[in-house]
C-alpha cells in the first residue's frame, strides 16, 4: 500500500503545480495573438470565410467547427492580431469554461444569466501580457471567448 | 356508482369553488363583453365610401404607451379586414379615426398589419386638449387582409367613450409643412472656455432652467437670462474633481427629470466619471462604467426604469418581478446605464443607484450584428432603452432593451443605408422613435417607428430643401410624441466631404441645419440655424487615424436637447470662427477647402429663438428670443 501510494503521490507533486498554472494560450483556432495580418488570412483562409468589418475588425464564418460559429478579429497599428474573439455555434458542441484555462486561476464576476471569467495571463517572459475573456448566460459553458493582447491599440483606434 | 360518486365529487367541488368561478367568470364576461369595442370587427371593400363604425368601451385609465397597457382594462382591439388585392386599392385609401367630447381626455390610436403582434404601420397620438385621432394608410403599400386598431387610454376619465370611423376613401391632399418655420440664435463660448470643444454633449436640467455641455475637457453650465430679448448666456466652467485628468472619449449626460448631470472621460476598461444634483457646484465620484465594460466610444443614458404598471401586475406577475428585480435600489428613481464597444461586441451595464455604482456589463450585440461603435442611449417614459448603430448588415440599425438593460434585440432600420457617423434617436412621450441617420448616399434622413423599432415608416430626406449632399452628425431629441427636432451638419456640395481629402480638396462650407417636425414626422420644417456663418469649410473627416491635420477637429457628433418649455438647443463644434473664415464660407467665388479652414474647436450653443417647441402644453407661452 505505502508503495503504490508514495510513487502516486510524487506524481502529483510533480504534475500539480502544473496543472493548477495552466493558462490560457494566446490564440483560438490558430489565430495567435502578435500574427501578421497576412499570416492570420492565411489561416483564417483556411477555417473560415469572410463575412465583414467594421473599423478594421473582421468577422469570419467558420466553415466547419463543430463548436464555434464565427470569429472576430482585430489588428494593431503594425498590422499584428491584437485580439481574437470566438462565438460558439448555438447548436453545436458546447464549450466549458474550464477548457479555456484553469477556472480557478480566473477573475469571475457577474452572475445568473452574465457570466464572466479574466485571466490575464504574462507569457515569455513577461513580453507578451494578454487578457482571456470567457463570457456566457450558462454558469458552466460559454457563448463566446476571446484573447486580447495589452498594451497595443487598434488599427483604427483614434484618441480624443 | 361510481359515476354518481364521481358525480358527486364534482358537484362539491363545484358547491366548494363556484363563488370564485362565479367572479372569475364576470370578470371574463365584464372585460370582454362590457369593455371590448362593439362591435368588435368589420370587413370593407374596394370601394370609395365603404365604411364601418364601432363604439369604443367606455373604459377609463391612463398609461404610458402601447407598451404599457392592458387590454380590456386601459385599451381595446377592433379588427378590420380589407377584402379583394391591394391593386384594388389604387388611389383609394383606408381612413381610421376616433373621436371623442371630452377634450381633456387623450385617447391614443395605433393600427397594427395583422394581429396586435404585427408591425404598427400608422399611429396617431396627439396630446390633450384634443377630441380625436385619424391615420390613413395606402393598402396598395401595407396589403389588403387584417388590420387591427388598437386604441389606448393615454389619459382618459370616466364617462367620455370614444367611437370609431374607418372608412375607404381618397386620400388627403399630400401638404409640406405649415405654418411657422422656428429661428434659432448661436451663442460661442467665452475666449477661453470651450476653446478646445470637439464633440460636445448637451443637457438640460428642468429643475433649475441651466444648460450643461461637456466637451473634450470642459464641462460647462451656461445660463441665459431671459430678462433681455435676446436672451444674453453666462457660461461657467464646472468641472468634475475626476474629469478634467485625462480625456479620450468625454460624455456629459443630463437626465432633465431629475436633473442629475453625469461626466464620463473613457479610462480603460470604464471611465473616471462624477455626477452632480446642482449643476457643477458639487460633484460625487462614482464607480465610472460598468465592471468590465468595453474600451471604446463610450455612452452614458438613462430615464425611468421600465416597470409594471399597477394592471400590468394583475395580468403578468412574474414578468414584472422581474422587472422589479433591475428597479431602483435607492432614493433616486431613474436608471442610468453605460455602454461601450468592447472586443468583437458591444456592452452596457445598469446603475441602479443614480449613477454610483454599475452592474457586470451585458452584452448588447457582437460584430456578427452590428458595427462596434454606437450611438448615444436614449431612454423612453416607458423605460425601454435604444442605442442606434450605423451599421447593422446592409441597413442601420436599432439596439432595444425591454427589461432595463438585460438583454437585447437588435432591429434593423429598414429602408436605411449604412454610413460613417453615428446615428440618433430621439424618444417622443408616449414611445414614438425619430431614428436621425445620415445615408450610404451622405442625405440626411429621418425615420419613424411606433413599435420600438420593429418597423419604420416616413423616411425622409429632409436636406431637400437646401439640397444637402453631404452630412455629418445627425441628433435628435423628441418631446411630445409628435414634435422632433433633427441637428445635422450639412453642404450641398457634392464628393467625398467626409473623406481623407486625398485627391483635389473638397470644396464645400458647412452649416448646422435643425428640422423639426410638429405631426409625427409626417412633414418637417428645415432651418438653416447658422446662417451667414459656416460651422466648416472643406471636409469634415469622419475616417479616424487616416484623416489630414485640421480636418478631425469636430471629432464624432454633436448633440441636441430640449428644455422643460420646450426650447430646442444644440451643442455644436464651431471649427470656423475668424473672420476671413466666415467671410469665405459667405463668399460663394471663394475657395472652401480645408486649406481655408480655421480647423478651430470652439464650443457653440444653438438655442431657438422663436416658433412652437417641442411641448405643446407650452405653447401659449410663445417663445421669446
């Protein structure tokens, strides 16, 4: 007993921290937040097709995800993805909050009926600091989520 | 003998539950055979002076709009059916009115397409003193089929039933407007103050009389002394302790009712924000937006919360708990809401505390509906919530909350083409919706719609009559349901006028224009409210970061309101004010591009002089320059 329960528990000493550190990539669907406006059609070319824009932001209709019906998409002045923004197909597989990143580790806030999870999240180093938006009417599965890099402002974006 | 117990098991309950079956039952047979419209229906034909009458309930009550009532209690339905094909109609049309004797008593008439779900594609809703409502509607346009007439107690004492006419007839003798035009004065803001004024907001606090105007920095209380004629302005500036730090996106709004004025500059993910209950002399800081609102091209609104009305508690309880449930959690008796673009949709968040403090943003619409940048909110006397957006698809569109601020519905403004400024809307007393826009082909329209914005009708190209082919910053404000006032900056010139200005300069001088419409919208009177002074020459860019120095000095709109006589005023960004400027704009030889502009960004107040406001209760009172 005390053999396999010592092995089992370094184990999880092991894996734990891990586990309970998972964040949230800075992408959706390939699309990665810091991508140059061409590298970004090209896989946008590939998952979806063009529906509109508006102030520089593109929807595109995802073609053949199961899960998620359009994306919105956004690029700062050096033509870079500032943010991508994912709405799930209301009749297709759902999607947890928790597949999004470790809901323990997320900021939550609002209640029935306007749910909300943050993270934010600083990678390489501290080079890249992004938010994670999860947001739905459900309390376990979302309608739409997006990623948002900080620090950067729109294409179109125009100070007062 | 089990029939007979069964038998007998009914007739106890029957002897146990008949007294209230009984009420239920006279209730039933009270509303609707004592208070239904006798008769209740009628069928006409494609003939000229084919006609049907009906007598109307009788009932008194007082409610709010079409929204707010209920049926048998504070309104009833009577149904016409046109027979044979709406061809059988051509220049014939369907005639519907009510009358009454009592001219203190206001009953109110909608005709809806159909059943009472339908669209309401005609409506008249003329305050007291009046004694009836008449609409006439072309079957060849709205088809022929069921029509069902809806008529409301606006305000009506008992002892005073309606009756009601609809009749086929020809139709009226198609007028423009009659009667007087208004005139306006312009009042530039001291050297000094408001020197640095692009995109101004407007209040009007009908507590104490003053204006409020806010723009970039500045918030301003300006005064007008009526004792001389002209009445002469003392602006003061009046800023908040936390809105004059930093300014991106300022807002000022002014809830006119309770006289609440709330300052907003954009901070990130909210505002810094303040209000104050006396027009500057003390502000409170508030929370500034909703948590977690959007980061761009914020707005602040508010007005009543939308609640049951006492009969509307009878008929749907549990609709209404909700609805209590977003209510007013302090003294103060209206919401203010905020809302802003955020990534891929658009958010607005409730206070129901007057402004202090703001819930989680909901969202309102995601790219997949609408443009992220919106309009400014409006709130109905009902307390239904509307955001415009320029650019819903292939129309404008209009953004609706029925339940303060929870969820949203996002109707298109049909018949309209999107285009690069904002949008307006303009709420009249009793619910009637003026959607100012400016078309995909730069004209300046107007559109109505007495369904929250389910349907629209009177789209009009009210720059005609000064052949207006370019306009920017359309505004509206409404008072009584069937007067409207429409700001817009506009030039006959034709071209790119809110362009980058990147081949031969546009050529053109700007002024502000106000429409105003005094029947719902049926005819408006234009009026050239800068005469003899351009507002700008050359473009007025409206396509952000890639517009020419001096030509954004106007920023994104402007803005219009209207005081408790009924006075209209209009906030405006002068961007001409010297005079070899103005003396160009005056000169029709002389150049009109950017190169001649002053691209200043002075704070300027339209107040009208003369003519019937917005409220006809005032009208005894003529309005005195």
């Amino acid at each position: 007993m005390r053999r396999a329960v010592l092995p089992a528990f370094l184990l999880f000493s092991i894996i734990a921290p891990f586990a309970a550190a998972r964040q949230p990539a800075p992408q959706i669907l390939g699309l990665r937040l810091g991508m140059s406006y061409d590298q970004a059609h090209s896989r946008l070319n590939e998952i979806g097709q063009f529906k509109s824009e508006d102030e520089g932001q593109q929807v595109w209709t995802l073609t053949r995800d199961r899960r998620y019906q359009y994306v919105i998409i956004g690029f700062d002045r050096d033509r870079q993805v500032r943010y991508v923004t994912a709405l799930v197909r209301p009749d297709g597989k759902p999607v947890s909050y928790a597949e999004v990143g470790d809901i323990a580790h997320a900021a939550r806030s609002g209640g029935p009926g306007n749910f909300r999870y943050t993270w934010k999240v600083s990678d390489k180093g501290g080079r890249l600091e992004y938010l994670v938006i999860a947001k739905g009417k459900g309390q376990r599965y979302l309608d739409r989520y997006a990623v948002k890099r900080l620090g950067v402002e729109s294409e179109t974006e125009d100070r007062d | 003998m089990s029939n007979t117990i069964a038998g007998g098991a009914v007739r106890v309950l029957w002897l146990k539950l008949h007294p209230g079956i009984i009420l239920a039952l006279a209730v039933f047979f009270f509303t609707t055979l004592v208070f239904a419209a006798t008769p209740s229906s009628s069928t006409l034909n494609p003939v000229n002076g084919s006609s049907a009458t009906w007598a109307g309930s009788g009932i008194a009550g007082a409610t709010t709009d079409e929204t707010t009532c209920v049926d048998g209690t504070d309104c009833d339905v009577y149904t016409i059916t046109l027979t044979g094909s709406p061809a059988n109609y051509k220049g014939l049309v369907l005639a519907i009115s009510i009358s009454h004797q009592n001219k203190l008593n206001d009953y109110d008439l909608y005709v809806h397409k159909g059943d009472l779900t339908g669209p309401v594609i005609a409506s008249s809703t003329a305050g007291i003193p009046e004694t009836g409502e008449a609409v006439a509607i072309d079957p060849t346009v709205s088809g022929t089929g069921l029509y069902t007439v809806h008529v409301v107690d606006s305000n009506v004492l008992p002892g005073d039933p309606y009756s009601g006419v609809a009749t086929i007839t020809t139709p009226p003798a198609d007028s423009p407007a009659h009667g007087t035009a208004p005139t306006y004065a312009n009042y530039q803001s001291p050297p000094g103050l408001g020197d640095s004024s692009g995109e101004p907001s407007i209040g009007a606090n009908f507590n104490s009389g003053r204006i409020m105007t806010q723009a970039v920095f500045d918030t301003l209380q300006v005064t007008f002394n009526t004792n001389t004629s002209p009445a002469t302005a003392t602006w003061l500036l009046k800023d908040g302790p936390n809105t004059d730090i930093i300014t991106l996106d300022p807002i000022l709004f002014t809830d006119s009712l309770t006289g609440r004025t709330v300052v907003a500059q954009l901070f990130g993910t909210t505002s810094l924000s303040s209000f104050t209950d006396n027009d500057g002399e003390t502000y409170t800081v508030s929370q500034g937006g909703g948590i977690a609102s959007g980061v761009d091209h914020e707005t602040v609104g508010g007005g009543p919360f939308r609640l049951c009305t006492a009969d509307q508690l009878v008929a749907t309880p549990l609709p209404c708990a909700q609805l209590a449930v977003r209510g007013p959690l302090t003294q103060y008796p209206h919401a203010v809401y905020y809302a802003s673009q955020d990534i891929g949709d658009a958010e607005m968040a409730l206070s129901q505390d007057g402004g202090l403090t703001y819930e989680e943003a909901h969202p309102m619409y995601t790219l997949v509906d609408c443009g992220g940048l919106h309009g400014h909110i409006k709130v109905s006397s009902s307390g239904i919530v509307y955001v415009p957006n320029k650019s819903c698809g292939s129309t404008q569109g209009l953004i609706v909350s029925m339940d303060n601020g929870l969820t949203f519905a996002v109707e298109p403004v049909t018949g309209s083409t999107p285009n690069s400024s904002d949008p307006s809307v303009g709420i009249g007393s009793k619910g009637r919706v003026y959607f100012g826009y400016v078309a995909g082909d730069g004209h300046p329209h107007i559109t109505v719609s007495d369904d929250q914005g389910r349907s629209w009708h009177n789209d009009l190209d009210v720059g005609v009559p000064f052949s207006i082919r370019n306009t920017v910053f359309p505004e509206v404000v409404a008072g009584d349901n069937d007067r409207a006032s429409f700001f817009f900056l506009g030039t006959p010139s034709a071209g790119d006028g809110t362009g980058a200005d990147t081949g031969i300069p546009f050529n053109g001088v700007w002024h502000g224009y106000i429409a105003t419409t005094y029947n719902g919208g049926r005819t408006w009177f234009t009026v050239d409210a800068t005469p003899n002074d351009a507002v700008q020459l050359g473009v007025i860019c409206t396509q952000g970061t890639t517009c020419p120095n001096g030509t954004r000095n106007l920023l994104d709109f402007n803005d219009i309101t209207v005081d408790k006589v009924g006075r209209v005023f209009t906030a405006y960004t002068d961007g001409c004010i010297t005079a070899a400027c103005i003396a160009k704009g005056n000169d029709p030889a002389a150049s009109h591009t950017r190169l001649d502009n002053d691209g200043a960004t002075k704070a300027t107040i339209i107040r009208q002089s003369t003519g019937l406001g917005l409220f006809k209760s005032q009208d005894g009172t003529r309005l005195q320059p």
